[in-house]
C-alpha cells in the first residue's frame, strides 16, 4: 500500500482512493489552493475501508480508474459505515444509464477533469459546509420524535437495497412494496389519481412498477410513508397536508418534465422528481411537530409581506428546506435530491453553475400555485431569474411556462 499524507493540520480530512497512482500529484495541486487539507493516498479499497471504521473522515475521493462494480460496492460500504461523509469521483469513463444513475446516487458529485482543481476544491468546501448546515442540533431538534430521530421507512430501505442489487427485477419490487398492504393500496391510488397522469387505470403493483419505473415507485413510497410519521395535528385548519402531498406530485411530474426538455441524463430526471416529491416535506414536519409556532409563521408572512422561508427563520429559526434536507440526509437519501430540497426556496445560495435537479425543482415549484396563499403571502417559491440566468438557462423559461400550463389548470381544479 502507498500512502501520502499532505498537511499535518487541515479543517477537512479526505482520503483519495487511486490503485493506479494516476493522481498521485493531486494532493500537491489541491495544496496550490491554499486549502490546507489532509489527503491521503490509498491503493488498496479494504484499506480504505479498514481506516473509515477506525478513524474520522471527512470526504472520500475514488479514482475513475476503479472498475464499477467495485467502485459501487466501496460506495455502498462507505455510506453504511458513516452516511454523512462526502463522496466523489475523480475523472470519468464510459458508463451505462443504470450505472449512471446508481453512480449519480452514491456520490456527492462526480469531477469529470481532475485538472480542474480551484473548482473541485471550491465544490468540495461549498458541500462540507452544507453536510455541517443540516447536521445542526437545532435541525435534529424538528425532525426528532420523543427525543429520538426517526428511522428511515423500511419499504423504502428494502427498495434501495434491491436496486443495488444485479438480479433485481419488477417482480421482487412489487414484492416489497406488497408486503405492506395499507402501502400498496396507497400506491395504487397514487398512480391512478389525475395528478399522476397515466394513459389507463392500474391494478396491482407489478403494472405499476412497469409503467412509472422502479425508482419513481419508491419514491412515492417514501413520501407517503414520511407523511404518516408526521401527520397533521387533529385541530390543523390552514392548510391540508394532504393537499400539499397532491401539489409536490405535480411539482415532482413537472421538475421531470423540464429534465426531459433539455435532455439530462436519466440519473438526473429520476432526482429532479424525488426533489420535487419532497421538496416541501419540511412544512409538514414543522407544521406537525409544533403547529402553533407555524401558524404564527402564515401569520407573520400576512401581515410583514415576507417570504414563507423567511418568516419560517423569523419565528422558528429554522426554515423547511433545511428541516427537510436534515431530514432526507439523515434517511441516505441522493445528495442531489438533499440540495434540490434545501434550497428550492432560495437557489441562488446554490454554488453550482450549471443544471441540476435542483432547478428543474424550483422552477416546478415557482410555477405551480400554491397550496396556501394570502393575498400576497404564498407557500410556494417566487421564480429566481437571475439564478436561472446565471446557469444558462433563462432562455429555457418560456418553454418551461408552456409546459406547467396543464399543471397551472390541474391544480386549480383543486378544492383547497
């Protein structure tokens, strides 16, 4: 084994697993940044694995020489072992949609030019600092439920276990998803529901898992299973949860829907409709943990004009893409789909400069009314243009308009 160790002190400890010595220099490059970080260079993957269990880590960096299977197998093992901690990849190859996809939810980005090292450094600092924003104790304070964090659904466990899986198949999702009969009716009636949109009525799981994809399926199985763990309280009037669940299923369609418009990679649209199935699961863990303070929330946003995200800092100090982000980071949930739900509300916080799911997100959601509004108070995002101007894409936004016209007049047929 060979190892390198750069700077004896450092505010973020990484190791950089590189068989092949082809980055060897790296460490040295990262150093020109003035970031004085610990690096340290590993060949062997059960190394790396040996020192993750023993020691702290902050991020871990994988060469793009490291076969797949072994490379995903790593990955897996590094988020068991410690679910907060950075995962990239360094360099690129040639790869397939579904090894994309899977790659895409394991790593907190992928750096296609090593060569790049100012910006690597730059996007490695920005997520540390976003990794330390949603692990605040005030944070595990919300999602927290008689002093203890919740776990993640178990549906929604055994579904990510059995797509890492290379013999998983329709049959065993709908398994799954079967074994919980209360679920599966949920399922059913989710996909059949004029906001899903489907050609013909379905009826049994299975077609289901055919028709909208396994991914999609274990979506919407996360975001009904996250709502009966933080239900409305008995006497909670101003808006209904329920309401807000149908709304994010259409924020979710659409956020895929500009995916598809500009042709990213499926990887990508599969986050944008995660981000946007989730996207406001933060109001209902607030309004459910502490329903008087949240009402003093749309109370506040009435009567100062101020934005639903500001007021929620004013009165509870924390606003609900942070709850939510906390929340979905805790459970494991993509990186990507964490950053689409922290800043859908405020996307030009975002550091990156080019698309993400988390636009797709925030335009679904800026374009789509709201659930709950109050002359000008409303509850969902206000459209930021020069964010979209800023990554390229304002030019993209009359196209954007035209799409959300059939959710504009599907969600006004809601009885809110």
């Amino acid at each position: 084994m060979s190892e390198k160790q750069i700077s004896a002190e450092a505010n973020i400890k990484m190791m950089l697993l590189d068989p092949h010595g082809e980055y060897l220099n790296w460490p040295k490059l990262l150093q020109k940044t003035q970031k004085s970080w610990e690096v340290f260079c590993i060949d062997d993957p059960e190394v790396l694995i040996a020192r993750l269990k023993v020691d702290h880590y902050d991020a871990i960096i994988i060469s793009s020489s490291v076969k797949d299977y072994t490379e995903l197998s790593v990955l897996r093992r590094i988020q068991e072992i410690s679910p907060s901690i950075l995962r990239f990849q360094l360099g690129s190859k040639l790869e397939t949609p579904k090894e994309m996809a899977q790659k895409l939810e394991l790593t907190h980005r992928i750096f296609p030019d090593p060569s790049s090292i100012k910006q690597i450094a730059q996007t490695i600092e920005y997520l540390f600092k976003i990794t330390r924003l949603i692990n605040r104790p005030t944070l595990k304070h919300f999602i927290s439920q008689k002093k203890q964090l919740p776990a993640a659904p178990t549906t929604y466990k055994a579904l990510t276990q059995e797509l890492s899986s290379d013999t998983t198949d329709a049959r065993k999702i709908a398994a799954i998803v079967e074994c919980d009969p209360a679920l599966s009716a949920k399922m059913i009636q989710l996909v059949n529901s004029s906001y899903f949109g489907l050609p013909r009525q379905i009826s049994h799981i299975p077609e289901a898992v055919s028709m909208i994809g396994i991914r999609m399926l274990r979506g919407l199985a996360l975001s009904s299973q996250t709502s009966g763990i933080y239900p409305p309280h008995r006497n909670w009037k101003y808006f209904s949860f329920e309401k807000t669940n149908q709304r994010s299923l259409l924020v979710a369609r659409l956020a895929r829907d500009i995916c598809q418009d500009i042709g990213v990679e499926k990887g990508i649209m599969e986050q944008a409709f995660l981000g946007g199935l989730l996207h406001d699961i933060g109001i209902l863990v607030m309004a459910s943990q502490d329903p008087a303070a949240y009402l003093k929330v749309l109370q506040y946003t009435v009567k100062e004009e101020k934005p639903l995200h500001a007021a929620e800092r004013k009165i509870m100090g924390v606003y609900h893409g942070e709850v939510g982000a906390a929340l979905m980071a805790l459970w494991g949930i993509p990186a990507l789909t964490v950053e689409a739900i922290l800043f859908h509300p405020i996307p030009f916080l975002s550091k990156d400069q080019s698309f993400q799911p988390l636009t797709a997100v925030h335009v679904a959601d800026a374009l789509i009314p709201p659930v709950w509004q109050h002359n000008t108070s409303q509850m969902n995002s206000q459209l930021s243009e020069p964010y979209l101007e800023r990554i390229g894409h304002l030019k993209d936004l009359h196209r954007w308009k035209l799409i959300a016209y059939d959710y504009k007049i599907l969600m006004n047929s809601i009885e809110i």
